[in-house]
C-alpha cells in the first residue's frame, strides 16, 4: 500500500481509519468473494461452479455486503461520500456480475487451485510483512500465484513482469513453504457492458526476489521517515479516503509550470 500511496497508508496504519468502502471498492469485493466460492468448491470436490451456481452466490453475497457496508439497501456505501445515485449501484451491479460470470466461464473453470486467500505474516527487518494471494494452483512447471483484479480499463503488457505484488507472494510462498513459486499472473477483469479478460502473466527468479527485497528496504525506510506523500492514480477511483485525501482534490501538490530559458537572445519553452 506505501508504493501505491503513502498517503493512503499513512490514513490507515499510523492514523487507523478504517473507512467503508466505495461503490468500486463494494464491487470488486463481491466480485472477489463469489470467484473464491469457486475456487474453494474445486479444491473440495473436484467440479466447477456451474454460471447459474455463480449468480446465486453473487446474490447472497451482495445482500451480505448491504450488512456490512451499507446504511441500506437503497444507500449502499451513500450518501454520507459518493454522488452515485441508485441507478449508478444498479449499473455497477450489473456490469460487477456479468464480469464475474465473464472471468469465470474464460478463466476461473481452467485454475486447478490449491490454496485460496493464503495469509502471510512475516518478520522483515524491523516489523513484518504481511499480505493475502488470492490463489496459488498447480502450472505445467510446478506452482504459480494469481492476483485477481476487476478494473476499468487494461493494464499495460509489462505490469506483471515488473509488479512488487506478485514477487512478494513468490518471496513469502518460499519462506513458508519452502517452495519456488515458478510463475505470477494479473487475471485483469476489464468491467463495461460487455466485460473482458486479460491475462498477463510472469516468471519468477532468485535475482529478481532479490530485488523486491532491496525495494521492500527502501519502502521501510520512506515509512520510518515519516514522510507520506500523496500519489494520485487509477487507485483513487475505488480509495476509501477521497473526502479526506488533500491531493485527491488537488491540493496536496504544486503544478510546475514551463519556464522561458534564454539562449544566445533567443527564448525557448523549458
């Protein structure tokens, strides 16, 4: 979370402000909920969920997010923050489901899962390090990590060759246990009226666990510095801390405009 913004970090580990989520926030939730259902289904019995079986579980699943999150079914994650209106929560459930059914029927049927949601806390230097892998399954080379995402728009070709997430999980999968994870994918599901799948995936080696670890120093040290800037990206649409977060309104950092440089008397755009 510090990589992503330390602001966000610093509002929900140094201050401990728990905030509910948003509408995207709510959704990708239950979108995470209902493949897991799948997921721990086929560790158990072998089989798949069938569409039907899914939309069934994405219904119970959203009234149990109404419980938790919501004021109401007609307020869900409103109007105390968003501007969303009912139609929006409509919308956005509807596109949150057939997203699921989407990914599910082009990918989650081929994982051959073996754990789900695998927890990891362990000590780095001077605090721990702790994480959840949304799916370790069984690869033609061995073992490899799943992290699932429901997101607006595609991710660029080389998140997943250069992403600290998915070698964290290879990093804390061998400390505990004992194994080299062989490969990583983003499982990118693309939500609009007519969803889409990206797969992306990648392959893991000691240098470049190596590297994560030097990266996961720096990180510790930014922390302990007490610095927490604000870094606004994709991250900010489903961030439960935009009504507090000074530069998700644009306040938080200065614009720097071009200055004229001068050069033999002629002016030039710098």
């Amino acid at each position: 979370m510090y990589e992503r913004c330390p602001q966000q970090y610093g509002y929900r580990y140094l201050e401990g402000l728990v905030e509910p989520p948003n509408l995207n926030m709510a959704l990708g939730t239950t979108f995470h909920d209902v493949v897991e259902v799948q997921h721990d289904h086929k560790i158990k019995t072998k089989k798949n969920l069938t569409s039907d079986d899914m939309q069934d579980v994405f219904a119970t699943r959203w009234k149990r997010g109404h419980k938790v999150w919501g004021r109401g079914p007609q307020e869900l994650w409103m109007p105390w923050r968003d501007v969303d209106t009912s139609d929006k929560i409509r919308d956005g459930k509807r596109i949150a489901l057939a997203s699921t059914i989407t990914y599910h029927e082009a990918q989650a049927v081929k994982i051959k899962p073996l754990l789900i949601e695998q927890e990891f806390r362990l000590p780095f230097l001077v605090g721990n390090y702790v994480g959840y892998a949304d799916v370790i399954h069984k690869v033609p080379q061995g073992k490899g990590v799943i992290d699932m995402k429901l997101i607006g728009r595609r991710y660029e070709r080389h998140a997943a060759h250069s992403s600290h997430q998915l070698t964290s999980y290879a990093w804390a999968y061998q400390q505990i246990h004992g194994e080299f994870l062989k490969v990583g994918s983003f499982h990118c599901t693309i939500k609009k009226n007519a969803p889409e799948v990206q797969v992306l995936d990648t392959k893991f080696s000691k240098a470049r666990i190596q590297a994560f670890l030097y990266w996961a120093e720096s990180q510790l040290v930014g922390i302990h510095s007490g610095r927490f800037p604000g870094r606004v990206g994709m991250h900010c649409n489903w961030c439960g801390y935009q009504h507090r977060c000074p530069w998700h309104k644009g306040k938080g950092f200065v614009a720097i405009r071009p200055t004229k440089l001068t050069i033999k008397g002629k002016s030039r755009d710098r």
